[in-house]
C-alpha cells in the first residue's frame, strides 16, 4: 500500500516538474496597448538554464536562439501568435495586435539627442489635447520599469519635466494616465562613450518619406569630412555631416554609422581627430493613417483614413531638425512665419502618421492705407493721360484743318435755309482726281511743259477775268542772266493781259521789278525800278491804277 503511494507521489512530482519546465512568453516593458513604432522585448522564460530557445511567429520557426526576440520598431506585420520552445517544450501561444497609429498624446525631446554620452540627461516634453490631470510617466532601464510622477500644480496640456542621467545603454519612457488606457508614444534614449554618435530624423523611418541621417560631434561642429555606411559598407564621403535619403524604401533597412574627422576650436594645431559612431538599426514600415498637407494660400489637413472626429495637429521646423509643435489644432491655417510644417490627426485615443513636411513662404502683407493711396495715385495717372489725349487729339485735329475752305453761305432769294457751297480747293479733282467724266474747265491748269526749254525756265498762267482768255508763254531766259524774273500781266473786266520780260540790262543784282495791275477800264505797264545811285537793297514798288487814272 505504501508502495503504492510513492508512486503516486512519484508521478505527481514528474508532472510538476514537467509542467515547471514548459516555458513561457510575456512581454517587457508590460503595455496595455501596443501603437506603431513602438519598443519592447518578447522573454522565453524557462527554468533549465543554459539551455537553447527556439522562437516561431505563427507556427513558423525564426532563426533565434536568444531568450529575448528585440522589435525595434512595431507595425502591423508584427501582429499575431508567438511561441518558443525550450527543452523540446513550447510555450502556449502568446498573442499581440499591434494598432495601426500612434497613440494619443505626443511625447518629444525638448532639449538632447536621441544618442547621448553616458551620465548625461535629457528634457521631455509630454502633451495632450484633454488634459494632464493624473497622467504620470514611466521609464523602462534594463529590465525594471520604474515610475516617473509628474508635479502638475494645476491641469495642463503639456508638461516639461527632466529625468535622472542616463547610464544604461538603452532607456524608454513613455506616459500614461491613471488607469493607463491613454497613452503617449515611446521616446528612446542611447548611451554611447564616444564623441561621434549617428543621429537619424525623424524616427522611425516612413515608407515613401524623406530621413536624414546626422553624423555629430559632442562639443563642436567642425566636421571637416564624414563618411557614412551601411552594413559596413561605404554608402558617401562628404565634407558635410549629413546625409539624407529622399524617399525611403524597404531596401534602406540595415545597420549604419558614420565616421567624422572634425576639430574642437579651442584648438589652434595639431592633427585632427577622426572617431567611428557605434551602429544605428534602420527599420522600415509603411505608414496606415497618415495625414496630408496641401498648400493653397493656406494650409489645410486631411486625413482619409482616420476617425471622423480627428482634429488636426500642426508642427513646425526651421534650421533644426526638430519638429516643434505651433499650437494650433484647426484644420486649416496661415503661418506667419516660412519655414516647413507638417500636422497629424488626432482623435480620443490615437494619432496618424505626421504628414510629409511642406514648405511654406507667407503673402506679403498690405497695408490698407498704402493701397489706398496706391489706388488714388493710380487714378490721378489714368485722368492725367486722358487729358493728355484729349488735348493731343484736338491739336492734331486742328493741325490736320478740314480738307474744304470755310463755306460761304449765299441766300437765293427764298428761304433762309437755301444756300449753295463754294468749291473746294484744288476743284472737285483735286478730291478724286481718278474719276471719269470729270474734263478740264476754262481756267484749269495744265502741266508746264519744258519741251525745248532749258532749265530753269518758268512758265506762269494767265487768268480770265469776266470776259477774257488766258494764255502763258514760256518766260525765256535767252540773253538774260541768272536772277531775271518774269511776271505776268492780269486782266481786269475788259482788259488784256500781257508779260514781258525784265530785263536785267544795265542793272545789278538785287534790283526787283513789279508789275503795275490795271482797273476796270485801264491798263497796267511796268518799267524798271533802276538802282542808280542806290545802295543794295534798296526795293522799288509799282504804282497802282486806279479805275482811270494812274497813281
């Protein structure tokens, strides 16, 4: 019987210990809620030391023998069932969804690095929309998670609080509220002891998005050359410290660091110093919810993917890099300032991806009182040039005359509305010349021919009176020097008219003729005004007659 009984016993402590032996997975730091581009670690914890782990991730076994599986960065391809074996036993399945946007409030580094040098510190920066009230920050250091509790003299939305130095190679925190069901996202803090630590922003790295990776020096910004790698491989030699990469892809996954050769400016000589970075993973993921910025006069963001509640979150940066929240929480704004801005979308429990960063250059501002005046000068000008067009315009009418001399007006005898007009100048020809049927009149001209004739001989017409004719003859120049001038003899109403030449005999230059002009029932003659005895200049008039006698 007591045989019996020690087998019993015997059976139950070998299942015990087996069941002792099957190992578990939980997960470290312990959240709640797992949010895109978070931390943590997954722990094989089984009793046998020493002994080898074996992990799978829905039922397919992954190349790791390591108690703990490190996610750098969460996205939703990390959701589901995991397991690890150890000792040929595996664990009960151990299942994590992962959500598909940030969470809620917004924790950033207000002053630091995302690498530091060991023992020194940074300042925090933890914000949300409803309120700070009972929230309180925690920080995960090894494997311990530890308590952060903030001193909030009266409720805010955002906070600046300092933690203790940093000694171990890797810090988290992150901030909750009192029931830890709203949360903020995780910042990441790394130690390093050398003075040349690789510096990538934004993180984690977007698909599609734009990442600079920065190499810095602690104490100077002298960096006369600088060498990048990835995977220990050259990837740029510059004699700048950054190197940007415009659109990430999935093929920019791996380790970097970068080599800086750089000098402090305390010192004047001497060779200068060159250091190596420790590595920086780069990891990936395609963003879900992810906000959009378009530029229209304005600002506006959208989100297409997210809540109908979401509101928006706007963030701004200059010559850092550094994204730097504005204050403002409307979908639509006009910065003030230039410089790039990018916003999220925030709803009661989570945030989108922060959109890609646009650059904005704000309209000049107008003065109402300049334009006014702008407008009143506008206007003196365009009633000024008008003027000047109207006075050019009347000037160049009056210049231009009518093509017909003033009109005559004659009373037939009828009625004070029966006139008839004189004829235009130059005859109806002279108006349209080309028209047939229009035959030359008695005391129209003709051309002056100069068949037979020598140059400069001048030709003048006679002109009819009430009953004569009128002829021309050629003004010869025979025996006459140059300078003798001809002119010609009117008819009066019943009288002939004559020239003859004036002669130049016995005469200096400058003696002028002219030529008397007869009456009605007279005759004009013409003698020679002779210049003896005269001084050059001297002019002669003709004498005049009047109806019958001579003056």
């Amino acid at each position: 019987m007591r045989g019996g009984k020690h087998l019993l016993l015997l059976a139950v402590l070998v299942l015990h210990t087996r069941c002792q032996q099957k190992p578990q997975v939980f997960l470290s730091p312990a959240l709640k809620n797992i949010f895109s581009g978070d931390l943590f670690y997954l722990i094989c914890n089984n009793s046998a030391s020493g002994s080898g782990v074996k992990w799978y991730y829905e039922d397919a076994e992954k190349n790791l023998t390591s108690k703990t599986w490190k996610i750098s960065v969460a996205t939703s391809k990390d959701s589901g069932s995991y397991q690890c074996e150890s000792n040929g036993q595996k664990s009960d399945r151990f299942t994590i969804t992962i959500l598909e946007y940030f969470p809620s409030a917004s924790l950033t580094i207000n002053t630091g690095q995302p690498v530091m040098q060991t023992g020194g510190s940074v300042v925090l920066q933890l914000e949300n929309d409803n309120g700070l009230k009972g929230w309180n920050c925690w920080v995960y250091r090894g494997d311990q998670t530890k308590k952060i509790k903030l001193r909030l003299e009266e409720d805010t939305v955002s906070l600046v609080f300092q933690p203790r130095s940093l000694t171990v190679l890797e810090t988290i925190f992150w901030c909750t509220d009192n029931a830890q069901q709203r949360r903020s996202n995780q910042i990441t803090i790394r130690t390093s002891e050398k003075a040349v630590s690789l510096e990538m922003y934004p993180l984690p790295a977007v698909a599609g998005k734009s990442m600079t990776l920065k190499c810095l020096t602690w104490g100077t910004d002298q960096v006369s050359h600088a060498v990048f790698y990835k995977d220990n491989v050259v990837i740029l030699e510059s004699d700048r410290p950054t190197y940007k990469i415009s659109k990430v892809t999935e093929s920019a996954m791996g380790r970097y660091k970068c080599d800086a050769t750089f000098m402090y400016k305390a010192r004047s000589g001497g060779r200068p110093y060159q250091v190596v970075s420790d590595y920086q993973d780069m990891l990936v993921h395609a963003p879900t919810m992810e906000a959009f910025v378009s530029a229209n006069f304005g600002l506006s963001c959208s989100c297409p993917r997210c809540p109908n509640n979401a509101s928006c979150r706007w963030y701004y940066k200059d010559n850092d890099e550094q994204w730097k929240h504005t204050g403002s929480s409307q979908g639509f704004m006009m910065p003030e300032r230039s410089g790039t801005y990018a916003c999220q979308a925030v709803w009661n429990n989570g945030r989108s991806f922060l959109s890609s960063g646009v650059m904005y250059q704000p309209p000049m501002k107008v003065n109402p009182a300049v334009v006014s005046i702008v407008l009143v000068i506008l206007g003196l000008l365009a009633a000024a040039g008008a003027g000047a067009f109207y006075i050019w315009y009347k000037k160049r009418n009056a210049t231009e005359g009518p093509i017909y001399e003033d009109v005559m007006l004659e009373s037939q005898g009828r009625s004070a509305d029966k006139f008839k007009m004189t004829t235009p100048r130059g005859g109806d020809n002279a108006l349209h010349p080309d028209v047939p049927g229009r035959e030359k009149k008695v005391g129209h001209y003709e051309a002056l021919k100069t068949e037979g004739m020598k140059e400069p001989v001048y030709h003048t017409l006679g002109m009819e009176g009430a009953g004569g004719k009128g002829e021309y003859e050629a003004l010869k120049k025979e025996g006459m020097e140059d300078g003798a001038y001809h002119i010609l003899g009117m008819e009066g109403a019943g009288g002939k008219g004559e020239y003859e030449a004036l002669k130049k005999e016995g005469m200096e230059d400058g003696a002028y003729h002219t030529l008397g002009m007869e009456g009605a029932g007279g005759k004009g003659e013409y003698e020679a005004l002779k210049k003896e005895g005269m001084e050059d200049g001297a002019y002669h008039t003709l004498g005049m007659e009047g109806a019958g006698g001579r003056v």
